[in-house]
C-alpha cells in the first residue's frame, strides 16, 4: 500500500527572523505536528539588503534560521505559492513589513491560488487603555490606536478571509466573533508570550531582564541611526550601583537574563549572567527589574512583582515605551533608575494581583483553558485538520 504524503504548512515570514522567534511556534518537541513544515521568507522583497545582512551580523551564530526559503523577487513568490497544494496550509506568522507599507500582493496572491491561511494576528490583541493609571498616556495610545485602525480600513483587501484565525484571550474570542466573519474559524489557543508550565517558586533571587545595552535589531532593519543609550558607560555604572543597594534592601542576588539573541563579549554587569531562561528565571524570583520586555508578561502568570526603569540616558520615545508598557500591562508606574541611586527606600514592592488576573484572562489565555502551553494547542488543532 503506498503511504500517503504528508501534509505542509508553509510558514510565512515577511521580515528577517531568528531561532528564537520560530521556536516560540516551533519548538524541538513539534515532532507530534503530522505536517512537513517549511519557512517561507520574503525580507528581500520589504528591505534592503545590507539592512538585512546588518541585522543577521549582529545575531549570535546560534540564532541564525537554517532552511529558510528565500524569495527574492514578486516572480519567485508567485511561483511558489501558486505550488502550494489545496490540501496544504499557509500560517501567516509576520507580515508587519507588508502592512507598515500597506503592500497586499501577498494577500492578493494567497486569494488569487485559493491558499487555505492562518493569521496570528490575535495572539496580540490590543490591550484597553489603562486611563485611571495615566490618563494621557491611555488618551495618546487610543488616539493611534483609531487612526491605525481607519488607516488599515481604507487599504483593505475586501473579500479576503483567513480559513483560521488564532487567537488568545477572552477579548480577542470577542472581538473575532463580533466581526461575523463567513468563512474563518476561530482556534482558541494560550499566548506564545508565557510558559503556562512553569509554577512559581520562591526563590532568593532578583532578575534583571536585560534588552541588550547595545541595539535592537529591529531597529537596525527600521532606524539604522537609533541608540537606546546615549552614554552606555554612565547607564551602565548607575545600573550597577543599583543593582548594590537593590541586594543590600533586599538581601537577595541580583541575576541577569538575556535571551539567545546575542551573546556578550565580555560580563557588562558583575553579575551571573543567564542566556536563554527568562521565563524559568521569572517563575523563580521574589522581584523583577525590567523595561518592556516581552518576556516580562511571565511575571503575570507567577504574580511576581516588577520595578519597572526608565532612564534619562534613553531617548525620549524609548522612555515612553517603558510608561505605556508598565501602565497598560501592569497597572504600574516606572521609576527612572537616575533618581533611585540617591534614595532607593521610596520604592514601592507592590502589583495589582487582580489587575494582573484580568489582563491573562484578557489577553494571554481564556478562563476555560488548562494552564497549557500554545504549542500543546497548535499541535492538537492543526492533527485534527487531517
């Protein structure tokens, strides 16, 4: 008898990207996926190349993607997805490029060869504004909210549906059903953003949640010019002063996690670094000190607390990101590290434990999900297709 041929999911990429993203959808452990997958990669047609290569230089070599299909002309694309078999499937996992520059040629050419298509876009749902913590904030972050919102409604690509959307949160169930969509269906799925398996313990430990002192990769694809710091060596003598009387208050070890992004050269900080274990560090720790790392969203699921810091060595618009970080999510203002070396006992270690319920059930993993993580989702979903 001859073996039937597996099914594909052809995983789409618009933008550059790295182990660390695709391992958040596709673990090691996907091996109980009854799909082939392959990764589809259209960075060449949204950026320049040296842009590109820039970004990729600047990763460490262990998250460099292997198997990367790569597209470089509008002719390529069509050509491979006009191969993609009807019983086939396509996720969308990145198309920010493609929307930034209100570019629908690939959702043109996914409708013109009847391609079966996954969106992702509500495993990020837009969080309500938190107007009782800052109003003006909450106030700027509706005003950009709406006029994205009639900006993408004008550029639209009309008849076009997703066979599936997924989605996390009661909001995000929500707003999918209030669409009324024809021909989409909606799978229910936990964040990618929280390791739902991980149970708090209580450990002596604080954890610095380090965003690399030096770039941002995105920003070397977008703002070639951006620096988070202007003086790294000022920020980073105030950072380990503070990291000194943080211990002394406390009477616990200040331990850094980085993510496998980037590897330092040389220990910046004075402290044990950790590469690849934010979250099981999170589940671990009395208290957190970070920016706006996604990675900080695993303090909701364990109720740690954070301090959030600002600081006046960043520029303006990062220090800005921090404050609508730590208000939308977390019900918390940020102090700015400058002020806390003079005076570090008006801290306040406090979190809104039922802020933070609300804002998981919300928007991270509905009431009537077990404590799984997406992959678990994502695998039982997608086998049930066959």
């Amino acid at each position: 008898m001859k073996k039937l041929l597996k099914r594909t999911l052809h995983v789409y990429i618009d933008s550059p990207t790295s182990n660390t993203h695709l391992k958040k959808f596709f673990p090691s452990k996907i091996k109980k996926l009854k799909f082939n997958i392959k990764f589809l990669n259209t960075a060449y047609l949204n950026f320049k190349k040296k842009n590109i290569e820039n970004f990729y230089k600047k990763s460490s070599k262990k998250d460099l993607p292997k198997n990367l299909i790569k597209i470089k002309s509008n002719t390529e694309f069509e050509n491979y997805v006009k191969k993609i078999r009807h019983k086939d499937y396509l996720l969308i996992l990145q198309r920010g490029a493609s929307l930034e520059k209100k570019n629908y040629y690939d959702l043109e050419l996914f409708k013109k060869y009847n391609v079966k298509t996954i969106t992702t876009d509500n495993l990020s749902p837009w969080v309500r504004s938190n107007f009782e913590n800052n109003f003006l904030i909450g106030l700027l972050r509706s005003i950009h909210k709406y006029f994205n919102y009639f900006s993408k409604k004008m550029h639209l690509l009309k008849n076009y549906e997703p066979s599936y959307v997924l989605g996390c949160g009661d909001t995000s169930k929500e707003i999918f059903n209030s669409k009324k969509t024809k021909n989409s269906k909606y799978i229910n799925c936990s964040s990618l953003s929280i390791n739902f398996t991980l149970k708090k313990k209580n450990k002596n430990i604080i954890t610095y949640v380090d965003e690399n002192i030096f770039f941002s990769r995105d920003d070397l694809i977008a703002q070639t010019n951006y620096k988070k710091i202007k003086d790294i060596d000022l920020y980073l003598s105030q950072l380990k002063k503070f990291f000194e009387n943080i211990e002394k208050k406390f009477k616990s070890k200040v331990i850094v996690a980085c993510s496998n992004k980037f590897i330092y050269k040389k220990n910046y900080f004075n402290r044990d670094i950790v590469y690849g274990r934010t979250q099981e560090l999170i589940s671990k720790s009395k208290l957190i000190l970070g920016h706006r790392s996604s990675a900080l969203f695993q303090a909701l699921f364990n109720n740690t607390p954070v301090i959030f810091l600002k600081n006046k060595n960043f520029p303006i618009l990062r220090n800005f990101q921090i404050q609508n970080f730590a208000t939308t999510f977390f019900n918390q203002s940020p102090y700015y590290l400058d002020d806390l070396l003079g005076n570090i006992n008006h801290i306040e270690i406090k979190h809104d434990r039922k802020y933070y319920k609300n804002i998981l059930e919300n928007y991270f993993k509905s009431k009537n999900l077990d404590n799984k993580n997406f992959q678990e989702n994502f695998i039982k979903n997608f086998n049930s297709l066959i």
